[in-house]
C-alpha cells in the first residue's frame, strides 16, 4: 500500500516536472541561438540544462542520504523554480549569458526527476526494481510530450497577456515545477528511503542497525564500491553513454530543422515523437528488463540509438518525416539504457550505498551530456548534423560491442 502511494505521488510530480522540463528545454537552444547570432553558442543552451542536472546530483544524492528522498526532491524542484525566474529576467532584457546561467538552474529539475526513478525502488520487492522505475519514468511521458507542443500557444498567450517576447513558455516552466514541488513536500509521505532502512534490519541481517553507521555516504565511498561491483559500473557506463547520444543529436536538431525553415509547431510535434519513444514504452522496458535480463535490453538499446543515428544523421533540414523517425528511435535507445541500466545499478549495490552511488551515477552521467552537448554544438556549427550523427553511431556501436563481449554474470542481468 506505502510503495503504491509512494508511486502515484511520484508519477504525479514527474509529469508536472516533464511539462516544465520539456516546454523550456523545446525554445532554449533557439532563443539563445536568436540572442546571441551564433549556432555554436546555440549548443551550450543543452550544455547549460544539462550541467545543472549534473551540479546538483550529488546534493540531491546527500540530502536524500540524510532526510531522504523528500528532502532531496524538494531541493532540486526548488532550484529549478530559481532558475526559471533567472531565464525570465534574461530573455526580458535579451542577455544570452544570464539565459544559460538561468538554465543551468533550471536543469535541476532533471536531477530531481531521475533522483524520482531511483525513488521508486526503495520499497520495491525483489524482481519488480525495473518495473517499479519504469513506471515512474513513464508518467512524464503525458507532461514531456505536451510541453513542446505547448510552446507555441502559451508564447501567444503570454505576448497577449504584456510578457516580454520568448517568457510565455519559460513562466508555464516555473508553474509546473511548483506543482512538483508542492506534490513532494505534501505527499511523499512516509519517505520512502527512510522506510526502507526502518525496515533493513528486520529483513536483511547484513544491513546495519538503526541507528548505526551507514556507508556510502560521500562521492569517494560510492566510487569505491563501483569500483569493486563490475554489474554496478557497467550499468553505470551504459546509462552514460545513452544518455550522451541522445542529448546530442537532440539538442541540435531544433537548430537543424530551424535551418529548413520549420516552424516551432513542426519542431515541437518531431520532440513530441522524441519524448515518446523515450517514456511511452517505460513499462515494457521494465518488464522486458525483469522478464530477459538488464544487459541484454542494453545491448538492444544500444542497437537502437545506433539506428537513429543512421536515420536522424543521414537527414536534411527538409526531411521532417526521416529527422521525426530517427528522434523517435533516438528516445527508445535511451530508455533501454536509462531503466534497464538503473534498475542493474540499484541491485548491484546495498541498500545503506544506494544514494551515494546513484548519486555518482546521475553526476556521471549529466557531465558526458553536457559534454556531448557541447561538442555537438561545436561539431554542427563547423561541420554538419551529419557529421554529428556518424560520431554518435560510433560510439554506441563500440559499447555495445563491449557489453557483448563482456557479459556481466549476475542473476539479473
């Protein structure tokens, strides 16, 4: 009854926070593309939201590991509502400096809604863990696709309403995530991770005593027991690199299809069908995951985000129709990695390390985002999409190629 709670609350925020997340994250790359008249520049828009996931993963991770998982979402919601009124000042007097610090604010919402993923675990029973993170990743499936198709009509709302050009859909981000945050603090209650260590002793002899010492606490613990744990730091390695192809052919292909003369409309329905390849499916992931083993669904991922790349790469500015197929896979791809290598992760470590490591892991795995961001920038702004599609194909060949020659022999995977 507590773990069917604890989800419904979290799927609740995840799509207030999908809507927000996804509505800022359609315009940013544009808006700063059009405030600073450089396509190079463009790329650290994506940069920008992507090292604040990063910045604040390992706070989130230690706010959970001391007041648990409530008092860490809330931090994270909360920055991402600074960082929303930090944007709407920057785009009202059109600093693109001031935009990307506000963006790297607003990013917080993404470690907030990954910190949710690992959330739904605690409580789960044995051979439900993907399940159970599955379907918190899939309720933002409903905010995440709205909110780029929500771009358009709220920017007419807000110039109606006397907003600066460009604030409409960054002032429905700031709604959005106070509705997470407010979702959080009322309803996540008990705290799952808190539950779930009152209850170790009695289930699990090898876990600590309450009140006892628990390890794992810092980044250098959690790095120790990757380190010792080969399921744990494959899994982590696979979350990372799906997560750093997805995020850059995606934040570039507005600027891309932007170069095609297409309208916020038609970027917004090609996102839509991105988001949804990466949340709709959630739950058959998590049962594919449970049902035929963690590493084979990221080997499969893997094939995926490899399709896309030939897809989406291979694309011009006018190929709407081919850029929309190859995001669509590009999403799928990225939720094999995330939930099948989430759930490996959490059950290859013990309860006590869990927000530590977890906490490394969304670190980890935002810095090769941000990074991977970045350098799209740089490569589409030098070279070509293209260019960019052929480097992330070769990559996820290469650690696909790895995980199948380097199995990972656990009763999960």
């Amino acid at each position: 009854m507590v773990q069917r709670r604890t989800l419904v609350v979290l799927s609740v925020a995840q799509i207030a926070s999908g809507i927000g997340t996804a509505v800022g994250f359609t315009l940013s790359s544009l808006v700063v593309a059009q405030l600073s008249g450089s396509k190079t520049i463009s790329g650290l828009a994506g940069t920008a939201t992507v090292l604040g996931a990063a910045l604040l993963a390992l706070p989130t991770a230690r706010t959970s590991g001391k007041g648990g998982r409530r008092a860490g979402l809330a931090l994270a919601y909360g920055c991402a509502l600074v960082g929303c009124v930090i944007i709407l000042a920057a785009v009202t007097v059109r600093s693109w400096p001031l935009l990307l610090g506000g963006l790297v604010l607003f990013g917080s919402a993404g470690a907030g809604s990954l910190a949710s993923r690992y959330s739904a675990t605690d409580l789960s029973p044995p051979g439900h863990t993907a399940r159970h993170l599955a379907w918190v990743v899939w309720a933002a499936t409903i905010g995440s696709v709205a909110g780029p198709n929500l771009a358009e009509p709220v920017e007419r709302l807000g110039r109606s309403l006397g907003l600066a050009p460009d604030t409409g859909p960054f002032a429905l981000s700031l709604i959005a995530f106070a509705v997470a945050l407010v979702v959080i603090l009322a309803g996540l209650r008990p705290d799952p991770l808190l539950l779930a260590r009152s209850l170790a002793p009695a289930e699990n002899p090898a876990a600590p005593e309450k009140g006892g010492p628990r390890r794992g606490g810092t980044p250098r613990t959690a790095w120790r027991t990757l380190r010792r744990e080969p399921g744990a730091s494959r899994a982590l390695a696979a979350i990372a690199v799906s997560h750093t192809a997805m995020v850059s052919i995606m934040s570039m292909t507005p600027v891309h299809l932007g170069h095609g003369g297409a309208t916020y409309s038609v970027i917004g329905i090609v996102l839509s069908l991105h988001i949804a390849g990466m949340y709709i499916l959630s739950p058959v992931v998590g049962w594919l995951s449970d049902r035929i083993g963690r590493v084979r669904v990221l080997v499969l991922g893997m094939g995926f985000l490899l399709a896309a790349a030939v897809l989406a790469g291979g694309a011009g500015p006018h190929d709407v129709a081919r850029v929309a197929a190859g995001l669509t896979l590009l999403g799928l791809g990225w939720s094999c990695g995330l939930i099948s290598g989430s759930a490996m992760l959490s059950e290859a470590v013990r309860l006590e390390d869990r927000p530590a490591v977890q906490g490394v892991s969304d670190l980890l795995m935002n810095v090769c985002g941000a990074v991977g961001a970045a350098l799209a920038g740089v490569v589409v702004g030098t070279l070509s999409y293209g260019v960019l599609g052929t480097a992330v194909a070769v990559m996820v060949t290469v650690t696909g190629a790895w995980l199948v020659l380097r199995p990972v022999h656990l009763a999960s995977a």
